[in-house]
C-alpha cells in the first residue's frame, strides 16, 4: 500500500485523487511492490509523480472492501490481476471510480456503447425511485446499439429501461442529444473497436477529439468526470491516446485534476485516463 501513496503523494486535489486513491488503495494490498510496475500520474501537473518520492505520513482510512468477483481466492490474486491489466479487474477498478462520482438521479453518457456493459453499469448507478437519472448511449454502429438494447432489455426492469436514451450518431454530437438544462456528471469513453465486431470501424483521433471538447461543454454537474480507456494496441491507437492526453494536459489544473492509470511494462495494455472536474 505504501507503494501507492507515494504513487499519489503530491496529487493537487484532494478531492479528485482521493476518489481514485481511495479506489485503488481499498485493495489493500499487503505487498507495495506489486503496485510498482503501475503508476498514476497526473496529465495537467507540473508536479510530477514519482514513486520513489519520500513517503509522507497520511491519514486516508481504507474504505471497506467488496470482492464481486468471484473465484478470485484472494487479494493477491486480485491485485496480481490489476497489474497484468486483466480487463474485468480493470472494468471493476473503473466502475469503482465512476461510483464515487455518480450519484442516483444523476445524468450521465456512454459515448461508446458497444455491446453495452458500460450502459447497463451506468444505469444501475443512476436508478432510483424519483425516476431522475438518464443514461445516454451512442454508437455510429447499429449492431453495437442492437447489442446494447438487448442486454439493457434483458437486465433491467421495463422502468429502469426507460431511463436510456440511445443513439446512433457520432459522439462528437452529444450535445445534439443531451437536453440543455440536464447537468452531466460523467462520460466514459471506451476507445477502439467493437469487441466481436468489425475491427475497421474504430474510434479516431479527430472525433475523439471534438468529442472530448463537447464532453467538457456539457460536465456540468459539479466534481464530474470524464473517464477514458485508451487501446493502444491496435494502429491508430496510439495517436489517439496522444489526442487524449494532449486535449488532458491543456485543461486548467485550477478547474481540472487529469491522471492517467498505465502498465509501465505492458506497453499495450490499455490506459485509464480520468479528467475530474474541481
Ligand atoms: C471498445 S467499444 C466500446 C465497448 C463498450 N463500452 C462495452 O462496454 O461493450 C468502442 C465502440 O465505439 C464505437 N465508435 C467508434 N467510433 C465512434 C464514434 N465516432 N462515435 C460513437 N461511437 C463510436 C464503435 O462502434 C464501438 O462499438
């Protein structure tokens, strides 16, 4: 555990680094150097971290652990599955982020459905009996959003249902679908291809890029999030992670707290970035 508090000592807002200090740090893992080959940075600093900087004295209390997946016999296990970037301890690891943000009544958007186990995370974290909370769900593939709409039929209740709007435009056009006067408080991007799909039709540079600018214009629920899942391993994913932290490293740090989670020896393993709002 040691390990990640240095990883995060220094962070500039509490409240931003602490919800994903807190994340990772309520593993508690009993070894820090298995945290060692990760680290999160933050994009927008001038602050860099380094985990070999001294170890201040903190008072963060661990929250409570829950284990939800099952056939993991221990948090060695676990922990050993973060590091290798084993992608449902990593979905865990982000949907743990996302609800320490969200709240139910919330709005919040999936700007990649895909085959729609973000969307459907999403509407769990939003549901409540006001009726408030909206998820909305676009995918430029009709497929995707078929997909999407039939896991969301399967899953939830028919009035759980009716909170999901999806649609079948470009993300850089979310604007043209979330109303005006409904303050978002998280997008999640989730880049690349669709699993299972057509690996050509993939997410760009260019309209990730216009994505992200339109996802800042509608954050406007106050400490909202813009979560992303970066694919590198396939060409173009690079650039467009560098599209990523170059649109992160220009916001504010005054408004903004952007920080990247990478496997520093698993070069294509896919990277967290996640840009709290103040
Ligand atoms: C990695 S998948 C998303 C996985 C999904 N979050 C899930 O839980 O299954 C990426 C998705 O982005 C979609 N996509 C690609 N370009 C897009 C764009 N410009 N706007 C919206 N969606 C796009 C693809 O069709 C694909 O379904």
């Amino acid at each position: 555990m040691s390990g990640l508090r240095r990883c995060c000592y220094g962070f500039p807002s509490r409240h931003c680094f602490a919800t994903v200090h807190q994340t990772l740090i309520s593993y508690r893992c009993s070894d820090s150097r298995l945290l060692l080959p990760t680290t999160a940075s933050p994009l927008n600093s001038r602050h860099p971290i380094s985990v070999s900087a001294p170890l201040k004295k903190r008072s963060f209390s661990a929250p409570a652990v829950d284990y939800p997946l099952s056939g993991y016999r221990s948090r060695l296990t676990f922990w050993l599955g973060i590091c290798r970037g084993r992608r449902r301890q990593l979905k865990w690891l982000i949907c743990r982020v996302w609800r320490r943000v969200v709240q139910p009544g919330d709005t919040v958007v999936d700007a990649t459905c895909g085959n729609g186990h973000d969307t459907l995370e999403m509407v769990k974290m939003v549901a409540d009996e006001s009726g408030r909370g909206r998820v909305y769900g676009l995918d430029i593939q009709k497929d995707a959003l078929d997909t999407t709409s039939s896991l969301l039929n399967e899953s939830l209740s028919p009035t759980e249902r009716e909170l999901v709007k999806l649609s079948g435009i470009c993300h850089s056009r979310i604007e043209e679908i979330v109303p005006e006067n409904s303050p978002v408080r998280l997008v999640a991007f989730n880049l690349g291809y669709l699993p299972g799909g057509n690996k050509n039709i993939i997410t760009v540079p260019q309209t990730t890029r216009l994505a992200l600018d339109a996802a800042k214009r509608i954050l406007l629920a106050p400490r909202g999030l813009i979560s992303l899942v970066v694919y590198v391993g396939h060409p173009g994913g690079r650039e467009e992670l560098e599209a990523v932290e170059g649109f992160a490293s220009g916001l504010p740090a005054d408004e903004w707290s952007c920080c990247k989670f990478q496997m520093l020896n698993r070069p294509s393993a896919p990277v967290l970035v996640f840009l709290f709002k103040r």
